[in-house]
C-alpha cells in the first residue's frame, strides 16, 4: 500500500531562536515531565478505596477524584496550546509544571475531599499548558527529522509508559505509605525538574502576533469540557440526569459553534485544515480510537482483577508490569522505525494489534491465571508504543513551524477524550450485559419481580459491595458470572470497533496526497 512520505524539513525553517545545545537535557526533562502528567491519569484508581474511608467520600466523590484530573486536563489543552505560542514556550512548559507540582503539595496534604478535588483540578490545569509546549520544544531542539523521529519517540514512550505504570506504581505505594504517596511523589521530581528545565530549556520567542481567540478558548473548555463530564457521569447517575443533560447540551451547542468561529478566524486556534489533511485525520482516529479501546478495557479489567478473582491492589496493578515493560523496550524503536521507514507502518501495525489484544483479553474468565494472560500484556505494550509514538511524529511533521504546539494539543485531547469514551461506551455495553446475564439468574430461582429486585440493588451496590456484603454466596456467584460476561461482551465489541478502523485507516491512506504544501505559518493543505 502506497503511504504519504513526510517530508524533511529545513533546519532554516525551525529555528525559533536562539537555543543551548543541550537536546538531551530537554528531553529527559520532558520525557519524565510527560511520564508524571500520564501517570496520575490512572495512579488514583487503586488509591479510591482507601480515599474514601479516610475522607468519608461516597462512590460519586471517588469518580470525581479521577474525573476533575481528565475532565481539566483534555478541556484545556488546545487553550493551553496558544497559550504557549503566545507567551512563549519555555516559560509556559516551566508555569505548567511548576503548577502540577503544587497541585500535586495541595493534594498530598489534603485533609478533605473539596480540597483533594482541587488539587487534582490544579494538576489538570498545569498539564494542560505542559503538554502541548513540551512537543514543540522538542521540535525546536531536534532540526533533523530523524533525530527527532527518535526524539518523539522517546517522548511518546515516556507518554504510553506513564499511562500503563499508573496501576502498577499506584497499588504497592497505596498499600505501602498510604494514599497520599501517590501525589506526594511528584513534589521531589517536580521541584527538580524546574530547577533542571530552567537550566537546560532553550528560549522560546512568543508569537506576539498570534491572537488569543478568547471565544475559540471559551468554546473548546465548555464544549470539550461539557462533553467529557456527560461521559463520565452519565453510565453512573443516568442520561436524564440534570446535570448530565446540562454537559450535553454545552457540547452540543459549544462544539459546532467552536468550528464555525474557528471557519471565520483569520488566526484560528483550532485549524481545521488539521482534520482535512488525509494523514493528519488518519492519525487523529487511530489515537482517539486506541486509547478508548486499550484505556477502557485496563480500567474495567482493573476490577475484574479485585473483584473477581479476589486480587490485591498492589496485585492487580503489577499484573500490567510485562505491557509496561514491552513500552519500554518497544517506544524508542518506534521512533527510529518512524524516521528510518515511514511513520505510517508503524501506526498501522499498532491499529492492526488493538483488536488482537482486546480479543485476547476476552479469552479468560473466573478462574485465569497470570500466566495465561502473558502473551498478550506484550501485545498491549507494543500497540501502546507504535500507535502513539508515531501519532506524535506524524502531527508534529505533518503541521509545521508555531502551529506544532496545537497539533500536539489535538493528539493529546483525542487521547484523553477517548479514555473518558472508553470508560463510558465499553461499561455501558458491560453494564447492560451484566443486568440482562444477573436477572436470568435470579428469575431461574426467584419470582419476577424479587429477581428484578434484587438485580436492581446488587447493581447499585457495586462490584465491591455485593462480592463481600451479606447477599450470600449464590447471590456473589452469579454477580461473578454476570461481571465476566458483561466484562467479555465489551472487549469483544471494542474488538470489532478497532477491527474496523484500522480497516478505514488503510483505505484513507490509500488516497491521501504524498506531501503537505508549505505554507509561511506552518499549517497543513487539505489532502485528497
């Protein structure tokens, strides 16, 4: 299959000033920089338990602890985008990460749940400003394709390995030192990476004639913002619920009133050509499919470990230690397949994985082991690594010169956005599988309407409640059995999703043009 070549571009052309030549510095700075920002996406599930008993938080709190670090995290990360361009990168990756930091102090001491919570929506908001410079940066410091294929890759790496240790780092430091270690180890490596990045970052000049699209901000934090807070809430509290209904309608009508103000900006901060652009559009829909693909199902096979097969924590979390692993040995080679090849292989030999691994998840059931599932955790990392390293290379090549930092901005947003869409589209499949298998258990045994009752209050309970509470053991039986075909019903749906879009990804890169057109502000031309 023929696939658009990436085109060098000059060194000229990337220059954004000057710069100390220390590129490796700059990338081990935003390398564990990432790596912190990606980890707290899922360190706190393991942490949620204990969280609740020492702050008195219900299960709608819990959610809200993980939820308020996504939900600011994706909605500001194209503001944060132009907030670099325009104040200049160095400065707002530094603001960003020093930010984290303190959210991170703020939650560590926490000593309430509205003082947690905000900790976390601090975090979020300095991850959102760090992310979309941090690419750009590296851009700067890295002229050469091929060292900067490498380069992202190592990023995209860091970025994947985050993600796939937040359960296995999470659990031991839980059941070791506690909750507040999860967000307390980011303060020591914060702190020295400020001092370090001050150090070693190169200086950035603002783009003083980039606007700053305050209504295309304000659209995309409400639009975004109102959509992954429907996401989150709605399996949980219902789609009719008040507040969900609100978060809907501020996507409905934020979302598209933000493409029509961006249509008619002469200084978008959200170009739309990005999505026109075949490759580009390619590399959007392998992200965000991914990620609500792989993210979804760990999150939910997370409680199938605990809940059902009666796991640790800490237990749980390390079953993703050989994935994390594979990330490791496998994101640098990304990189250098994406520059020595081209970054579209790799992109579609990990889509082509992404529906091996779910399928293969879906393979086991009450009584798995940890051996059976050894072959497929390497599955998992290597999809991680050669779907999102070459996502990056591919943005930041493809969308050229000050919009490099919204292409970033976009990729990161589709990520997080499709975690927070897997969470919810998988576990509604599950959910309804798991009621359907549940009430035809009880209605073999019960009349009608005590089996819909009890379905009703097992449900509510959640897993945790109803495998250790008083329902007795038949009742604990068939909540096992329901989970695992809920459980295998949504990986093998996620399966044939991912099936088909990397079957579209193929055919859409069969048509896309072979170069993006230069153009003196950076931006891609439509293709095809």
């Amino acid at each position: 299959m023929p696939l658009p070549r990436i085109r060098p571009s000059s060194p000229a052309a990337s220059a954004c000033g000057p710069r100390r030549d220390r590129p490796g510095a700059v990338l081990v700075v935003e390398s564990v920089a990432v790596f912190m920002v990606m980890l707290d996406n899922l360190a706190m599930n393991n942490a949620l338990p204990d969280i609740g008993s020492d702050l008195t938080v219900g299960v709608g709190g819990l959610e809200w602890v993980v939820a308020s670090y996504t939900l600011v995290l994706a909605a500001f990360l194209l503001p944060g985008s132009i907030v670099g361009e325009r104040l200049g990168r160095r400065r707002v990756f530094l603001a960003g990460l020093a930010a984290f930091t303190v959210g991170s102090a703020l939650g560590a001491t926490a000593d309430s749940w509205a003082v947690l919570v905000a900790g976390r929506v601090v975090q979020g908001a300095g991850g959102a400003v760090l992310l979309p410079s941090s690419a750009a940066l590296l851009r700067q410091v890295f002229p050469q394709d091929g060292a900067r294929a490498k380069a992202l890759g190592l990023r995209g790496a860091a970025s994947g390995l985050g993600l796939a240790l937040g359960p296995v780092i999470g659990g031991p430091l839980v059941e070791r030192f506690g909750w507040h270690s999860v967000l307390l180890i980011n303060v020591p490596i914060g702190a020295g990476l400020l001092v370090f990045g001050a150090l070693s970052l190169p200086h950035a000049p603002a783009s003083r004639t980039r606007s700053w699209d305050l209504p295309g901000q304000a659209l995309a934090a409400v639009g975004v913002g109102g959509l992954i807070f429907a996401l989150i809430q709605g399996p949980s509290e219902g789609w009719a619920d008040p507040a969900v209904l609100t978060g809907s309608a501020a996507a409905v009508l934020a979302l598209p009133a933000l493409t029509a103000v961006e249509r008619r900006s002469s200084d978008p901060m959200l170009d739309l050509s990005f999505f026109r652009d075949r490759p580009c559009a390619v590399a959007a829909l392998a992200c965000f499919s991914t990620s609500l693909a792989l993210f979804g199902a760990i999150f939910f096979l997370s409680l199938y470990l605990q809940y059902v097969l009666g796991w640790s924590a800490a237990g749980a979390g390390l079953v993703f230690l050989l994935a994390s692993a594979f990330i490791v040995v496998t994101g640098p080679v990304a990189g250098r397949l994406s520059a020595r090849w081209n970054a579209f292989r790799p992109l579609m030999i990990g889509v082509a994985l992404c529906p091996l691994a779910l399928a293969g998840l879906g393979l086991y059931g009450e009584g798995a082991r940890y051996a059976e599932y050894c072959w497929v955790l390497p599955v998992i990392g290597v999809c991680v690594s050669l779907t999102f390293v070459p996502v990056n290379v591919i943005v930041v090549e493809r969308v050229r010169g000050p919009r490099a930092g919204m292409a970033t901005a976009i990729a990161e947003m589709l990520r997080e956005l499709g975690g927070v869409t897997g969470v919810a589209a998988l576990g509604a499949v599950l959910n309804s599988r798991m009621r359907d298998s549940l009430l035809r258990q009880a209605e073999a045994v019960l009349p009608a309407d005590r089996a819909a009752a009890l379905t009703d209050r097992t449900l509510a309970r959640g897993p945790a409640a109803a495998l250790t509470g008083s329902g007795g053991g038949e009742v604990r039986r068939w909540f096992r059995a329901a989970f695992i075909d809920g459980l295998h019903g949504a990986l093998y749906t996620g399966a044939v999703g991912t099936a088909v879009v990397a079957v579209c990804a193929c055919l859409m890169l069969r048509t896309a043009t072979a170069e993006p057109a230069d153009e003196p502000n950076g931006l891609v031309q439509p293709a095809g």
